[in-house]
C-alpha cells in the first residue's frame, strides 16, 4: 500500500481545518483506477464542503476537491477503456486534494492532446457547469438579455463568452471597476459594479422596464430577492451557487404575480450518466478547442498551501480560474 500526500478535515469549519498529511492509497478495485494527479481544480464548492454548508455529513477524516487531472498509474480489474499512461480529467469525485487516489473508471474522461493539464484542471468543471446552464437548463436564445452574477469568476468568464457566442446580450454583475473592465472585454455587453447604486434599477433601466427572462445566480443570499425583481413575466431565477450564503426562505407566493419559476441545481445531476458527461464534456472541449471560450489561470498554489488557498477563493479578490500543483 502507497502513501499519499493529501488535504483533509477532521472536523468542519472554516480553512484553517483544513490539513496536509500522509494517507494510505490502495490499490484499485474492480472498475477503479489509480490515479497521480498531475494538476488539481480549485472550486468554490470545495468551500461548501469544508463547512458542511451543504448538510452532506461525510465520514471524517475527508479528503476535499472534487476535480482533478492526471495520469492513469495502475488498472482494477474489468476496466475497458482506459490503459496506463493515459491522461484523464473528472469532476464530481470527492478526493481529488491528493498527490494520488483511486477513483471509478466509469467517470474518468480521455483529455484530447490538445488540452492541457492546466487548461483542463482550471476549467473542466466550470465549463461542464456553464454547458448545462446555458444549453440545457434555460436553453439561451438568439438575441435574449440574460443577467449574469459574478460575471468575473471562474464559472461567470466562461458563461459571459459562451452566452456571448450563443448571441445572448449579458447583463453582468461584478465586484470592481477592475472586474468590469475584465467581463467587457470578454464580451459582457452591460458591466454593473455591485457597489456602485442600485443594480435592480439599472437592469430594469437596461431593458427598459422589461427585465430578463433569466438570472444565473451563484452568489445566493445578498442578490438572489434582487434577481427576483430583475426577471420579466415567467422568467427563470437559477440558483447555482452561494457565495455570499444561503438563500433565505421567501413565502412561494412571492413568485406568483410574475409565474416566476426558480431552481437550485447541481452539475452532478447533468452530469450522471455516461452519456451525459461524455456529451458535455466534448461540447466544452469543442469551444475550448475553437477559442470560443479562453480560460487563464488567475492562480497557481501548491498543495500544502491549501489554506491560503481557500482563504483567497473565499475573498472573492481573485477573477478567474485557480490550479492546485500536487
């Protein structure tokens, strides 16, 4: 049995649980593989994890992350598909805070030779998050106004270009004056810094009175009611994240003089069948691969400094992608 550097909690609360250690890796079982990371994605929802914001309860000790990249060391038996030596990338595995792991073959995904470890840790999850919230869940049309929140982060940047080249016009919200020079020039056609007035008002003023038939919402408590009053008649206020906290509870009759709809998903439901992820990750591979959508790495941390990490994730300072080293 190998030993492992990995990242985990003994208890739930903020960064500073989280520790780096010695743990025991064993060998595959049957349709696993053994895996060396050779990069880790950085995601908000780790944050959520490490807190317990979600209610999960996992057993503890826990290796965190979800996402990671690597080479394919060693073969459970009944694995077809995969050989050694093949590079991989997955997402919804907890576990991936680790030099190495074992992990279901059924998840791991080929990574084209024209996509690089980096590339694909910075940004598989968030462009498998963006592909199912424009293409599949509201299903963005020619022409809409949609309104973006968090315009500038690592999920907001890939949705802007993607929504964009779908020929949405993007409403996003940002944090800075920095941030919404950042979201213009990926094509956001609408900057609004939070702080500067009243951003309900001026996404109404925007589309005159009208408002837009979809809000993407990953920052939860201090915007989600003010995307209620930005939807227009029967609009769609999705829910993917919660940075700033929790949605409170609203009596249900809030929606009814619109017929709002509202939804809290998760990737993981898109993402459940084979079919499925194959599907979603090829779309995200293919405008990857045509520049349609550009992913910089905004960070780089090592895996002993994970802490640092979080910490920095949950500033909310840094715009764009972040990459673990392991």
């Amino acid at each position: 049995m190998a030993k492992t550097k990995v990242v985990r909690i003994h208890k739930f609360g903020g960064p500073e649980v989280l520790k780096y250690e010695d743990m025991d890796v064993a060998n595959p079982g049957k349709d696993e593989v053994l895996i060396r990371h050779t990069a880790i994605g950085l995601n908000f929802v780790d944050t959520y994890h490490r807190s317990n914001q979600l209610g999960e309860n996992p057993p503890l000790p826990c290796v965190l992350g979800v996402q990671g990249v690597g080479v394919v060391e060693k073969l459970g038996a009944g694995v077809n598909g995969l050989k050694k030596g093949d590079r991989i990338t997955y997402t919804g595995l907890r576990g991936s805070y680790a030099e190495m792991r074992t992990a279901p073959a059924s998840r791991m995904i080929k990574l084209p030779r024209d996509i690089s470890d980096d590339l694909a840790a910075a940004a598989y999850l968030r462009g498998l998050t963006a592909n199912y919230l424009l293409r599949r869940l509201h299903k963005v049309q020619e022409g809409e106004m949609i309104l973006i929140h968090a315009a500038a982060g690592g999920v907001g940047q890939i949705m802007v270009q993607w929504g964009k080249a779908l020929g949405a016009n993007i409403i996003g919200t940002v944090g800075s004056d920095a941030k919404a020079k950042l979201v213009a020039k990926l094509g956001c056609d609408f900057p609004l810094v939070y702080t500067k007035g009243n951003w309900v008002e001026k996404v109404m003023e925007i589309t005159e009175g009208k408002g837009v038939p979809v809000v993407y919402d990953s920052v939860g408590k201090t915007t989600f009611m003010g995307s209620l009053d930005c939807l227009s008649p029967m609009g769609h206020a999705i829910n993917y994240g919660t940075a700033s906290g929790p949605v409170e509870p609203f009596p249900l009759q809030r929606l009814h003089k619109k017929s709002l709809t509202v939804t809290r998903p998760t990737l993981a439901t898109y993402i459940a069948s084979r079919s499925d992820l194959e599907a979603a990750s090829n779309a995200f591979f293919k405008v990857l691969r045509e520049g349609t959508v550009e992913v910089p790495v905004a960070g780089r941390y090592k895996l002993k400094d994970m802490v640092k990490a979080h910490k920095d994730l949950e500033s909310r300072k840094i715009a764009g992608a972040l990459v673990v080293e392991p």
